[in-house]
C-alpha cells in the first residue's frame, strides 16, 4: 500500500465557516436501522467547506465557474513549506528555499482547530503571490480558511492570483506533513458555475503518480 497523506479536515456539522456562511448539515431520508432498504442522505452547505479549491469567479466577475477549470491545475508535484509568520507572508520570509515545484503548500499553523472560528490567521500577500507566479507556480495552497486575511474585503492576495492565472487550494491540513515534495491530488466537483468545490486533498510520496 502506498504512503497517503490525508490533508483534508473531516467535515461534519461542527465545521467553522466563515460567518454569515452556510453550515454543514446531513438529513437522513432513509435509515436502514429504523426498517428502510438503505441509508439515503442529502447534504446542505457552503461550496467553501473544508478543504476547497476557488473558482475564479468567486474572486473576479469575469472568472470561470470551478466546472471549466483545468484539472492540472490540482493534480502534480507539490512542495509543502513552513513559516512562522503572522499576518501576511511575503517573499522575503521564504527567500532561504528553493521553490521546486508548481503547486506550493503553506504550513502556518495559525488555524488549529476546524471546527473552531477564529479570525486570526496567517495569509499571502499580492507580492509573495507575483513571487510565485515568477518561479511557475500555478496553484498556491494554505492551512487556513483563505489565501486572504479574513477582515480583508479587498482581496489583495485573490486578484493578484487571478491576474496570473493560479489555482487556490484553502482549508488543507498539514500538521503531520513535513516540508518538502510531495505528489498533490486535489480535484474539485464538476459543479456548474459554482464559485468553488470540496475536495478530498491527499499527499503521495514525490514520483508515485
């Protein structure tokens, strides 16, 4: 069997969104322990739960739903690295590592809890972002709940994403993954026009795909 790092949250009822967003709820229909012939759920919730992959129109009104996205984007060799930061990280805190790989993972540790909402954590600025775009990045991704500081309404880290084409990948789970290179598989629904889209985002040892 093959070595998988899970870096999804689980998703449950418990899960912090942002405020004002949809919670996750599941209603069971049909329940095979009160007599029925199998179980049958549906669920309600923000396309932004858990670990989540942004469309480019929920950032930019002339965006793509995440249905016409290219999957490359989401599926590839992956470099996690951690920092420390607080607050918005920019290229000079990274400087010291070699960036090896299109799609990059920040490990801030500044979101601990999933199911806890705190306002507090680490985020991209639009110049680390022109950084990575330099270095042929083309999917940035980070432990918390947005690329963005959560008071921020202008989105600096977004757009600057936007004008050079990159994927974003939020809300992934780190804490058991060391720095280095990895082999990221991260692919959202094909939900018609939606601004985003779950996703179950695993780590395979580098060259195993």
């Amino acid at each position: 069997m093959r070595k998988i790092w899970d870096i999804s949250p689980l998703v449950s009822e418990e899960t912090a969104v942002f405020p004002g967003d949809t919670h996750f709820s599941r209603e069971v229909l049909l329940d095979q322990k009160k007599g029925d012939n199998l179980d049958l759920s549906t669920i309600k919730t923000t396309v932004h739960i858990g670990a989540h992959t942004d469309a480019p129109n929920h950032y930019d009104k002339n965006g793509v739903g995440i249905d016409q996205r290219d999957l490359n984007y989401y599926l590839g060799r992956a470099q996690v690295i951690s920092t420390d930061v607080k607050g918005r990280i920019t290229s000079k805190d990274i400087s010291h590592i070699e960036i090896k790989a299109k799609r990059i993972l920040f490990k801030t540790k500044s979101f601990t809890n999933p199911n806890q909402w705190s306002h507090d954590f680490s985020a991209l600025s639009a110049e680390l972002v022109h950084y990575l775009a330099q270095h042929n990045v083309c999917l940035v991704g980070i432990d918390t709940p947005s690329v963005d500081l959560a008071e921020d309404k202008e989105l600096e880290a977004h757009h600057e994403i936007a004008k050079n084409d990159m994927a974003i990948l939020e809300g992934i789970v780190l804490d058991d993954v060391a720095d280095g290179l990895y082999q990221l598989i991260s692919l959202p629904l094909k939900i018609k026009d939606a601004d985003a889209s779950p996703v179950r985002a695993v780590l395979l040892e580098d060259g195993s795909l």
